[in-house]
C-alpha cells in the first residue's frame, strides 16, 4: 500500500467532490460523471465498501436479503452477479462493489487512503474548498456527502477503558488479519445487530465468552441459505418490474403492506401468523405482520410477547432467559436484528451472560471488566457498542457554509434539512440518505439510489438554468424537518432510548433522525417535487 504524499498542494478544480467510496459514493460518481460533470472520490479506507470495507467482524453479514440490498440501476450488473447466500456475508458484498467499482471504470476518479478533513464555502463563488488530511485542496462546486449512516464508531466512556493490557477490537474497524480467539478469554460489550452476529462464532472459538448486555434486542433467526430461487427468477426475467415495486414499497424490500390491526384478529389466527413470519426469517417480517405494530402499544405487545415466548423456548436456563428477554421498549423501536444460532449459544457452558440492567459495568481493570465488584478476567475484549449515528459522520468534517457558520452549529439541536438532502446555508451541499429521509428505517441501496437519481436530475435542471447554487429554503426547511418529527411522533419510536434518537450517544440531542413515511411515498413527493420544479429550493 502506498503512504499519500502528504504536501500541501495547489487546488485542483472539479464540479463535484463526493465524500466516500461505498454504494452511495460509487453510484454517485457513476451518476454525475454519465452526466458529463468532473467528479473526484475522497475515501478514507484503502479500498471502495465503506461499510463493508470496515466491517469484516466475524458474522458480519447483510440483514435485507442480497438480492435486494444490491444495485438495480443497471439490469445487466444485476443479471450477472450472482450472490452465494440469501444473505451475504462481508467478503462477498465488498467483492460486489468492487467488482461495480471495475465494472463501471470507477477507480481512476476514487482517491484511496484519505480523509476530507474540512469543507469551508467560498460564498463569493459559490463553491466549496475540500481539504484532505494529505494536505490537498480541491475547488468543487458541489460537496456531496456519501459518508455513510453508521460509520463513525461510538466507543463508551468507561472509567479504565485505557487500561486494559488486552487486545481490543470495535465491530466496526475490525483488523484486515483474521482474528483468532482460540483459547482465549473474550468479552463483548453490546447486543446489537454487529454483537448479535459476532457472538455465536466468537463463542466457537473462545475458551469463554462473557457477553455484557444493556439492553436486549428482539433477534429473529435469519434462516439463511441459497437466494430464493424465485426471487432471483424474478429479477432476471421481470427486472424492470420487480426494481418498481421494491423501489414503491415502504422499506425498499418485496412484502405485502399490512392491512389489518393486530387487535382486529383472533389470538389463535394471529400467533400463527407470527410463527409463519418468525420462520421465513425476514428484519420486518413480524414488524410488518399488522399495520399498528409501530403505532399501538397494545398491539406491538402481542409481537413483543411472541418472540419473548421463542426466547423462552430456544434458552434452557430460565435465568439467563429472562435476562435475553427484552422489555420496557416497543418491538422493532430498536433496529430488530436477525441472527444464526444467537439464542441457543447462551446455552453452552463456556458462554457466560452478565445483565448490566441490573448492575452497569462499574470499570475496566489491566486484565478484565467490573461488574458488581465482581471481576470478569479477560484476554480479549470487543466492542459492539455501534455508532454515533447519521450525524456523526457528516459532524466529523469541518464544514463551513454561509458566514463561517458550522453544520456543527447549524446542527446544535440537531440536524435540519430540505428532504434529508440540503441544508440551508449549505448552498451546493448534499448529504446522501441523510437525516430527516428514510434512510436508517429503508433498504439503504434503494434508498441511496433514489437520491442519487433525484440529485443527478437537480443538478441537470440547475445546470441547464445556468444556475450557480441551489440551496434549501429557510422556511421549506423548517416544516420538513416538523414534518420527520411529527411523523416520527406518531410512533412509539421517540419512547426508546435507540440510535434513531441519537439516545445512545451521550450529550446527543434527542431527535428522530430518520423520516418514517416510508420509502414509496418519500419517493413520490420527492418526484412531485422535481417536477413542480424543485419548490423549496433556491436554484439562483
Ligand atoms: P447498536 O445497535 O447501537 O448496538 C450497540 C450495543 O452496545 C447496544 O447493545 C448498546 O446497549 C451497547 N452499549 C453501548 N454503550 C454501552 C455501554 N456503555 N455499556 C454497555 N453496553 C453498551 O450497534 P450495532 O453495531 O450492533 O448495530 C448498528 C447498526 O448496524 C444496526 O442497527 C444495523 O443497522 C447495522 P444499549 O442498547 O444502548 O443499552
């Protein structure tokens, strides 16, 4: 790997910088540069997959089946790949996008190795100057933000963290060189989908295991093999109509809206239908069941109960059974998980269980963590402890918009935006699947590739104007970012304390970060939008 020339250089000019090589970054370069624009690729990683490319814990694997959770924007790319499993694993989703970044000549415009550390707005000329931590400056008239939901990592404050003589690890900057737990004494701290995953193969391989749970998550099995056959049929012989109907969906995933209420059906006529949904192994199977899971909490509590009774039934000791169960939080208002074998590892006798629900972690000593006054020696310990999310990555970069104001700033109460995609005083910026659009609560790809197209069209209309910024309207603004809230406050999702609420990240103001009217119908007033001619933003 070669070290980048780190001297301070003159700046080069582009039409776009896009922030981040991963599935928004790399359709975004395809996108503009088809459309004739200069486009330049900063990416931190030595390699395209953001996530995929920091992600490679063992078990980490996609939750949305991979037929889905690829590119459809080119019916041949999605004619050729073939994936191996229902749900790939890391390696195979980083292969795809790099066989996208070969396939679509991507490369020559990506710079690998480097961090945009800063973009500041030249508001004379309406254009913004990107600095990397190589020391360049490039000129771009457009600063595209493809950073990522869930890429700033969220390590906890816990007194001692610094001490430990042990190797630690985060889930999500994971070392490129196999890691072997053989023999070794390994603690995980969090249980959420990366520690959900990473547990039952950790536990294989460990001489033991000791899991440090806050707060249980609802995991269904994944049931993961082959792509279903007919599924992948489909895609071949209907793409066209299959990518419509994935693309007007409320998740950007293939499944029947719910009609019904949960409380409108018999017990018996109800619990079948979850123990159908539990055993097709799907992220919003059982969440999707009935159409008030998420807004009732009489109904959510029949799901809740549901998968609390399969924890029940998959863990032998009634104790460590309860202490998976989770409670006092709505199903599915924590991101629902799917895992392999999750439950049933807390059966083994070399897995131990500690509930910090009962008691937190009180320190982290040279050789183990305190719980209870009770220490936990270990050799090895991981940290699942997930993301400052949505915002995080786009707060690490110094930007700058009108007046010298920071998004920092801008942002102090959280995020505001037009669609989740401009900010006022951020004239010519855009942040890709970002707070306030569907986003986190989606299919990502789809969700990416909806904002990626609607920008490549707004850049064309403006360009063709002959416009030189295009900015949110203060006022346009200020009622969608009401709008994400109210929408967001007509479910059960703001009671829990989850990253959509920017809860697990201390000092994070509390806000539902990602807009809950569901993909289909985002789609379809963004495009009401375009073609209204771009109302709410200010195309000067
Ligand atoms: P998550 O879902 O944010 O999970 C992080 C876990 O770490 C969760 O169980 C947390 O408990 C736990 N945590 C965080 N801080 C602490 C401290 N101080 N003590 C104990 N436990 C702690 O991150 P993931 O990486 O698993 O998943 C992120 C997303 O990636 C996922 O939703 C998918 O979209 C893919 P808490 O719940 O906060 O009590």
């Amino acid at each position: 790997m070669s070290t980048p020339d780190r001297t301070p250089t003159a700046a080069s000019t582009v039409d776009a910088v896009v922030v981040g090589a991963g599935f928004a970054g790399l359709y975004a370069l395809h996108r503009l540069r088809s459309q004739g624009l200069s486009v330049r690729v900063i990416e931190a990683g030595s390699d395209v997959g953001g996530t995929w490319y920091w992600n490679r814990y063992p078990g980490a694997r996609c939750d949305i089946e991979s037929v889905f959770y690829s590119y459809s924007f080119d019916a041949d790319l999605a004619r050729e790949w073939e994936w191996s499993e229902r749900y790939a694993a890391q390696p195979e989703i980083l292969a795809y996008l790099q066989h996208v970044a070969d396939r679509f000549d991507l490369r020559r415009d990506i710079t690998l190795d480097t961090r945009v550390v800063s973009a500041h707005l030249d508001e004379g000329a309406d254009r913004w100057t990107v600095t990397t931590d190589a020391g360049e400056r490039i000129s771009a008239t457009y600063l595209v933000l493809a950073v990522g939901l869930l890429s700033s990592t969220n390590l906890p404050q816990i007194e001692g963290r610094e001490d430990f003589d042990g190797r630690t690890f985060h889930t999500g900057a994971w070392p490129h060189d196999p890691v072997d737990f053989t023999g070794r004494r390994v603690g995980v701290i969090g249980t959420g989908s990366s520690g959900i995953q990473l547990i039952p193969l950790v536990a294989e391989q460990a001489e033991h295991l000791t899991v440090f749970q806050r707060t249980p998550n609802f995991s269904l099995p994944a049931k993961n093999g082959v792509p279903d056959p007919e599924k992948v049929a489909r895609l071949r012989t209907d793409h066209a109509r299959v990518k419509e109907e994935v693309r007007t969906s409320s998740y950007g995933i293939l499944l029947e809206p719910p009609t019904q209420s949960a409380l409108e059906v018999p017990e018996e006529e109800r619990e079948e239908k979850y123990r159908r949904r539990w055993e097709e192994g799907t992220l919003t199977g059982i969440l999707q069941a009935y159409n008030d899971l998420v807004r009732n909490e009489e109904s959510n509590h029949t799901a809740a109960e549901f998968v609390r009774r399969k924890i029940a039934e998959m863990v032998h000791d009634p104790q460590v059974a309860e202490d998976l169960m989770p409670r006092g939080y709505a199903y599915g208002t924590k991101r629902p998980c799917l895992d392999t074998g999750y439950y049933a590892t807390f059966n083994r006798e070399d897995v131990t269980l500690v509930n910090l629900r009962r008691t937190p972690i009180e320190r982290i000593t040279r050789t183990g963590v305190v719980v209870d006054g009770v220490e936990h020696p270990l050799d090895d310990l991981v940290y699942a402890t997930g993301y400052d999310a949505m915002t995080g990555p786009l707060l690490a970069i110094d930007i700058r918009g009108r007046d010298g104001r920071t998004l920092r700033e801008a942002w102090a109460d959280g995020p505001h935006s037009y669609l989740g995609i401009a900010v006022s005083g951020f004239p010519n910026m855009f942040t890709l699947t970002g707070p306030g659009s569907p986003s986190a609560l989606s299919n990502a790809v789809v969700s990416i590739e909806q904002h990626v197209e609607w920008l490549a069209d707004l850049l064309a209309h403006a360009r063709e104007r002959g416009a030189r910024a295009i900015e949110a309207d203060d006022r346009a603004e200020k009622e969608w970012t009401e709008h994400v809230q109210l929408a967001g406050n007509a479910t059960l999702y703001p009671r829990t304390d989850s990253w959509y609420m920017g809860a697990n990240v201390p000092g994070k103001p509390r806000v539902f970060l990602p807009y809950i009217g569901g993909v289909g119908n985002y789609r379809a007033h963004c495009d009401r939008i375009a073609r209204a001619g771009y109302p709410g933003l200010l195309i000067r």
